[in-house]
C-alpha cells in the first residue's frame, strides 16, 4: 500500500496492499478499499464506504458523507461502489438513508465527471457518464449505458432507462424510457438513442422496432395507457422493445410526455 505520509488513514480501514493514497486525503475507519485503487490528494472518504477495485478517484472527491436529508439520524448507512470507476475532482456521493435501502450504489465502468453529485439512495449501474455538473436527488435509478449531458439534473424517486441520452441541462422530473433522447427543462422526448443503440450491438431491426414503439408512445396521440398495450404486442418480437416497456411499467410517476 502507497499511503503519502501526509494522508490519515484510520488503522481500521479496510485497505487493499497495492491501492496507491494521496497527501492530505482522509480514510474513516469503517471504509473498505479494493486493489488496484488510486486515491489523489486531497480526498475525503468515510462512512461505511466500499469500493472496489482498480477505480480512480481524482483530487477533492467526497465519498460516504452523511445525507443531506433532515431525517436522517446518524444511522450507519452504507455507500457501495463497484470496480473501474472514475471519479474526476469535486465529485461527491452521499450514503444512503433508512427511509429506502440504507444503500448509495454505484456498478462498474462509470465515468463521474467533475462536480457531479449524486444524492441518497441513487442507484446507478455500469458504463454510464454524468458530464461535468450533472446531478441527481435522492433515490434515483440510472440504468445501463446512460448519458447525462454537462448540468443535467433528475429529480428525486425518477428513473432512467437503459441507454437513454440526458441533454445539456435537462430537467428531468418523471422517468425516461430506455433507449429515449430528451432535452430542455422540463425535459422533452426528442428520439430514441439510435447511435448509442448501435455501438452498443443493436442490430437495424432492433433500432427501427425501437422507432416504431417510439411513434407509437409520442405521436400516435394515444393515452399512455393505450400506447402501452400497443407496444406490448410490438414487444413480442424485439428485445429492445421488451426494455423499453419494461421502463413504462415501472413508471409509477408517469413519463416525459
């Protein structure tokens, strides 16, 4: 372990022996840190924070401070984050609160841009980038393969599907549904991610299945409830379909319409 002699690490941390700790970073006692991890200067981890491994965690990055939540009570709440992540400087991420899980959790291969926040009980999954400001609330979903564009902000207890595209400052304050573009605030359907879609294997048919459910949710001028039955039948002979619906049925908020 490469610990700068002007870092403090708690003698109860959980360190792994090759993860590398810069000068005047603090590491609380109840923090587990993977191998392969690189710490810079000036980081502040505590609360009952696990990180993998081989993540990188840039200058002034805060991870496992208590909620900014009023009822949150001391509780030892945790902040759970996967491997290969990046963190660039000024990121913070809050643990979580009892009022959901009690868990912050962060999947792998992550890029966190500078001053992104992300807020208690957030659940992100793997392969998403938060451009620079982007932020969420409380108990926010993101799921695979998402873009949140520079200042992006969802609003708490919303969900982001899959591979769906957040534009400059998007106010986001219902879900969106995987694979679907939006932009302005509030934030507005704008077309599905078809370039997304296709560096990550969807073949053409996939992407114009996707379309069609698209047209069929926005512009068919049918009630969401209606348009959702449509789609269920379209989704019988494409995967990506099925996804998409998969995010209009959990959507106990309502969509961006």
């Amino acid at each position: 372990m490469a610990v700068d002699e002007l870092a403090r690490v708690h003698p109860d941390a959980d360190i792994a022996d090759d993860v590398e700790i810069g000068p005047f970073t603090v590491v609380g006692p109840d923090v587990t840190i993977g191998p392969g991890t690189v710490v810079g200067p000036h980081v502040v981890i505590n609360g009952h924070t696990t990180i993998g491994a081989n993540n990188q965690i840039s200058h002034f990055v805060s991870l496992g401070a208590e909620p900014q939540h009023r009822g949150y009570k001391g509780e030892p709440t945790e902040l759970v984050i996967g491997d290969g992540n990046i963190f660039r400087e000024y990121c913070s991420v809050h643990r979580g609160t009892m009022l959901d899980k009690g868990v912050t959790r962060i999947g792998d291969n992550n890029l966190l841009m500078a001053y992104v926040h992300i807020a208690h009980d957030c659940v992100l999954g793997n392969n998403i980038t938060m451009a620079n400001g982007a932020s969420l609330a409380g108990h926010v979903t993101i799921d695979d393969h998402c873009i949140l564009a520079g200042f992006a902000l969802v609003y708490q207890f919303r969900h982001v599907g899959r591979l769906a595209f957040l534009a400059y400052c998007s106010g986001v304050v219902q879900d969106v549904p995987a694979f679907v573009r939006s932009a302005g605030s509030p934030a507005e359907p704008h077309g599905i991610n078809s370039i997304g879609m296709r560096r990550n294997g969807y073949s053409n048919d996939e992407i114009t299945a996707t379309k069609h459910a698209y047209r069929t949710l926005y512009r068919s001028k049918l009630r969401l409830e209606e348009a959702r039955e449509t789609i269920r039948e379209q989704a019988k002979t494409s995967p990506a379909v099925t996804e998409m619906l998969a995010t209009l049925d959990r959507a106990e908020r309502g969509i961006i319409r």
